[in-house]
DNA sequence: CTTGTCCCTGACATGGGTGTCAGGTCTTAC
DNA sequence: GTAAGACCTGACACCCATGTCAGGGACAAG
C-alpha cells in the first residue's frame, strides 16, 4: 500500500512514518519512481511504535528493541533481552507513579463530591 | 529556606524551580535583598508538581489543577472538578496502555527465557 | 570588611516528534 | 497524453521543560 493509506490505517501521519523510516523504525520497498509501498504488516509495526513512543522511549531505544521484539523468540540475544527488561522496569515504574496520581486525583474528586452531595441531599 | 536547599530536598534543579514560579506553580517571598525564601511546604508542593509533570500534564494545565488539588474541599468548584476529571480519564489511559505495553514486553521476555532454559536445562 | 558561596536576571541552546511549506515528480484514471 | 491527486525531498518552525552561561548582587562566617 502506499504511504497515505498506511497513514490513515494506523493513524499516524504522512510526516511521522517518514520520520519512522529516516530513524530505522520502519521499511518500505520503493516503485520505480521512488514512492514508498508498504506490506499490510506495517501496519501493526507503525500502532507498536507509536506505542512504544507513548511509553516514553525515544527512536534510539525503539531501535532497539523493536527488532527484539519481532523477532522469533532464538533470535533473541541476552544482550537484547536486558534491553528489554530496562525498558520493562521504567514503565513499571512509571505505572506505578501514574497510579499514585490517579489516587490522588480520585481521593479529590470524591471528597469534593461527598461535599456536593452533603450540600444537595437527594 | 533558600532555593538551593529547596532543589536538593525535592530532588529538582533550581533552574526548574525558578520556572516553576515564572509559571505560577510556585510562590516564594524574597528578602531584602530579593533572593527567593520558602516554608517547609514548599517541598511537598513541588515533588507533586513534578508528578503532575510526570503524569504528561502542561504547566498551564498544572496551574489550573494544583489549586484544586491543594485547596479546602469547600473551594473545588464542579468547573475545576472537571478539569480534574478530565485530567484523571487521561491518566488512565495512559496506565491502559502502559500496561498492554508492559504486558507486551513481559511476554517477549518470558518467552524468550523459556528458550533460554530449554537450551540449557537444570 | 573581606571572601567564598549562594543567588539574581536574561538569554540562548537542546532534544525529539511533529506540523507545514515550497518546488518538483510519479501514478492513475480518463 | 493530460489532468488531478498523491508522493518526493529538504528545510524551517514549534512546543516546552530543562541546561547552561554571563555578568552582577546578596549574604554570612571569619
């Protein structure tokens, strides 16, 4: 498929999958003229990319991983599955700080209702 | 306290500090002099102020909830409480999809640890 | 009063993913 | 073969929290 369609599919623009590619993230073949087409795999590549960017790691760190990640499992070196749990760990950790916000957010959220609610009483 | 204590005890640069304030998140009185003092309080104030920055909010964004946050619950108006609300459903998304991530990289990596035991087993 | 340390403001830099524009080429349907 | 629309590269802009530097003042211990 060519480069609109695999943008409009997976969600990301034009812009950002050339981007992807500039940075290693991500292949295509070329026509004669020199257009990109891509493979329907490409899709679920790009949604897990821009996971991984949602997790917080740059292109550099996807790099990488992703190719950990897709790889059959034996080609999966120790080296690369330390990378892994690196990355592994920050999210955890990063989780686990989201929660405590969220906590603290719904802690808020329910007093003030309770107040609310103790000025309104059905 | 001045400011320089104040970034060591909350774990943040004073450069951070000082735009903290530029921004309005954080308040302190000068001396004479015109250097920055702060009360004890200060400290609690930013570290959830680098949480809320960690839980991907803008400083404008911040300006707009921290009060909330730390005001009398006799003080959360239902407009700011929307905007906690608002906030807190982006935070769970994002834990959603940290998740699906992490749980993504735990697969790859116990997958890949089976392999690894099989080819040298106890 | 001096000296060393801390602090002040203002300004410019940086990273990194993305938006956007210009000027030109490819593809495809007619 | 032509026109419309999609694509190409390269470049510049942006956001925004933070780093860093320069030049100068504040403050406290001796």
């Amino acid at each position: 498929m060519r480069i609109g369609e695999l943008a409009e599919r997976s969600g990301v623009s034009v812009r950002s999958l050339r981007y992807y590619e500039q940075q290693g993230l991500l292949s295509s073949t070329r026509t004669e003229g020199g257009q990109r087409r891509y493979e329907e795999g490409a899709i679920d590549r790009v949604i897990r990319i821009q996971e991984l960017f949602a997790a917080g790691l740059s292109s550099k760190r996807i790099a990488v991983v992703l190719p950990c990640i897709e790889a059959r499992a034996e080609n999966r070196t120790p080296a690369l599955l330390d990378e892994l749990a690196v990355e592994r760990q920050r999210i955890n950790a990063q989780i686990t700080d989201l929660l405590r916000t969220r906590d603290t957010l719904d802690e808020v959220i329910s007093t003030a209702a309770d107040v609310l609610t103790a000025s309104q009483p059905a």
